[in-house]
C-alpha cells in the first residue's frame, strides 16, 4: 500500500513539475519574465563553510562572492537579495554606518567553540562587496536586489552599529522608560534621514530591489515606542496616556504609522533616483488574515499596499495547517491575493528556512512520503497556478536547499520538462 501511495505521489509531482516548465517556458513568450525566483543571499553563511581541510567560500572576495552566486544560480534564481548589514552594522565599505565589529581583532577572545571565520572585516573588503555583488548579478542577466531587515541590531550587542551607539538620546523607550538599545525610534527625523543615506549608497551600488525583511527586527517591537514624539503624539490624537500594555490594538496601530511614514520617505528617495527601483516588503505569517497580527512588528501591509507604497509584497510564512498542509497553503495564499487584488506582486514562499516552522521542512514532517524536491515542486507549481509573481526562496545558504533540491527546481524553472518529452 505504501509503496503504491509513493510511486502516485512520484508520478503526480513529476507531472506537475513537467506541467510547471511548460507554463514557464513554452505556453507564453513572457513566462519566464512573469515569474521570479527571488533568493536571498546572506553572505556571511557561506564564510564558514569547511570541506575536508579548506573553505569553500572567501567571502571577503570578489572571486568568493561569484563562487556563492554560482551555488545560488543551481536552484534556478531569476532576482537575487543580497545582505546588506548584520544587524546596524554595514557589510560593505559604508561611509553612513559602521561597516563591521570595531571590537579590535584578538584570537584569544574566540571561545572554543567558536570558530575564528566570525571576525570576517566586510568593510575593509576591496572592492566593495555589496558594489562587487550587484555588478556581479548584472553581468549574468540576475536582477541585482538587497535584502534590508528591519534590524539594527541581530539580536547581539556587537552587531549594534555606530549611529546606534553615539546617538542613545535616539533609542527606543518601554513604557515604564527603560532605554532600549536596539533600535533609533522612526519617530526621529535624525533616524530617517540616517537611513535614507543608506538607502542612497545601495542606489548608487545599482541595486535594483530593495526588500525591507519584517521577520527579521532584531526584538524590536511596539514594545519599544515610547519615546517622547510617539507618546506625545498619542495623547494629542487620543487625548490620554498611552496604555502599558504594548500589545493594545490602538498603541501597535499608531505605532505602525510611523512605519508607513518611514516607507513613504524610501518610496520617495528610491522614484527620486531616476531609474525603477522596486520596493519589496516581507511579512511572515500573513495569513490566516483573520488571525494574523502583523502590526506587532509595525507592519500595515494592507495600508501599504492601497496607498500604492510597494511594488511587491513577499509572503514569507503562511500558517498553513498540518492536517492539510498544500491543501491549507493554497487557500491560506488565496487569502493574501485576494486581499491584493492585483495592486502589487506577491511572492510565495518556497523556504529552506524552518526556524519558526512552515518551511520544507516542516511540510516533510507533515508528508513524511514526500521529499524535499517533491515539496517545492508543488509549491512552485501552486504559486504560478495561483498567479503570484514568482516565490521566494528564504535562503539560499550553501546546501540549505539540498542538491537534489536544486537539481529539481532548476529544471522545473528552466523548462527541462518540456524539452524531454520533445525528445520521447
């Protein structure tokens, strides 16, 4: 019995994957440019990557971050969003932030268990990384992208960046008045303009997509808005205190004004600099919408999408349901492009990543006859089926999406399908 449900499952995956690559490749002339894999580079992952006695990856080179593309252009990449920071700390040679621990290069600071690759200098790196990267995805026909987590700090002290540190006057607040100092609060125009300048260096390194990640906050959270513009401000508007309990529907709404604010600016530097520059934002666990809170983490993706603000909204986690896990993500996806209703692009996620569940993962677990290869296949399948834009690929580190894996999607995405049965 098992043994029959297998080879079905073989026959049903390998059919959708052939019906895959002829949609993408054969049915219409701008199949291909209507659907994107879009896969996020963090860099600093391949640093540490040992194979027998040697590393694989120099990733403080030119010639270490081609060898990381090569690896990432075997899943079938279209887009690629490259790491700009780890943290507040800039892993390129920024003049507007730090560009890298400043902590003073010393091995015998290195625990046991801690291999020396962490005190990689990014910022010294010449040339310039995240330059060398962009250019490096132009000249293979990639669409060159940075992924920007809406972080400043990676949840360690020593990826606090400079501005961070010399400006606490700036930090967030709790509400009992506690300093935090995790994050410059968005309610300061000395904030905004900070990061707009790091909005202009990405610009002038040619990036073409910019992803502002809201998974990845450091911590942050309304939590931390009380700081003397957001209090006041709410006061004026509501006419009394704030309430203490940050996860008060009105407190996280007012909060997530200043996010849209923020959003508004970038939207403005970005159409400022004369060329299309798409604005990407990731939203994890967007759906069930009728349970989703993603103004926990300051994210009214519904507001900013009818105001026009994004080009592209990234599922980056969908709480499917385990009794029926490709069952509950397509209704769960249905859910958000109905929600868009065709005002932007929509990603969907096919994630390697699995630390808060809902990634492949976790779709084994639930359909332990299925492989990983199986799993994204369908999931691809799904997301073009459904009309998104393309999926999400959260992230590519070395052999996180294993080799079959790749092997799979690559074909899948290429059309190879197509092109063996014009052999049979």
């Amino acid at each position: 019995m098992e043994a029959r449900a297998s080879a079905s499952i073989g026959r049903v995956a390998r059919a959708a994957a052939c019906a895959v690559g002829i949609l993408l490749s054969g049915v219409a002339a701008d199949g291909a440019e209507r659907f994107e894999v879009a896969a996020w580079v963090d860099h600093f992952d391949f640093a540490g990557v040992l194979q027998e006695d040697r590393y694989l990856f120099d990733s403080e080179t030119a010639e270490g971050c081609a060898r990381i593309l090569d690896h990432v252009q075997e899943v079938g990449a279209t887009t690629v969003l490259w790491r700009n920071c780890g943290g507040g700390t800039m892993r390129y040679q920024s003049r507007v932030d730090s560009h890298h621990n400043d902590g003073i290069l010393d091995k015998r600071r290195v625990l046991g268990n801690r291999p020396v690759w962490d005190w990689v200098r990014y910022g010294d790196a010449d040339p310039d990384l995240m330059r060398t990267a962009l250019r490096l995805c132009k000249e293979r026909g990639l669409r060159p992208g940075v992924h920007w987590p809406f972080e400043e700090t990676h949840w360690q002290i020593w990826t606090i960046g400079r501005f961070n540190l010399e400006n606490p006057q700036l930090w967030g607040r709790t509400a009992d008045g506690r300093p935090w100092w995790g994050r410059c609060s968005l309610a300061h125009e000395e904030v905004i303009r900070h990061k707009l300048a790091l909005v202009d260096e990405l610009v002038e390194r040619g990036m073409e997509v910019l992803f502002i990640d809201f998974f990845r906050t450091g911590g942050w959270s309304p939590a931390y808005e009380y700081v003397e513009p957001v209090v006041k401000a709410y006061r004026e508007q509501y006419g009394t205190e704030p309430p203490v309990d940050h996860r008060d529907p009105r407190w996280k709404r007012h909060v997530s004004r200043y996010v849209t604010e923020f959003l508004r600016q970038v939207r403005g530097r970005l159409n400022a600099s004369g060329r299309k520059i798409e604005l990407a934002v990731g939203i994890p666990g967007i759906a069930p919408l009728a349970t989703s809170d993603t103004l926990a983490f300051g994210a009214d993706w519904r507001a900013w999408v009818e105001e026009g603000l994004i080009d592209t909204l990234v599922i980056n986690t969908l709480h499917w349901d385990a009794k029926d896990p490709m069952g509950s993500t397509r209704a769960l996806g249905r859910e958000v492009m109905q929600a868009v209703n065709g005002r932007c692009r929509v990603l969907w996620p096919v994630r390697a990543y699995d630390y808060s569940g809902y990634g492949i993962p976790s779709y084994r677990k639930a359909l332990p006859q299925m492989t990983d290869a199986q799993i994204a296949a369908q999931l691809t399948e799904m997301a073009w089926e459904e009309g998104a834009a393309g999926i999400s690929l959260e992230c590519v580190d070395y052999n996180n999406y294993a080799p079959e894996t790749r092997k799979a999607m690559r074909a899948l995405l290429e059309g190879q399908c197509r092109l063996a049965r014009e052999k049979q």
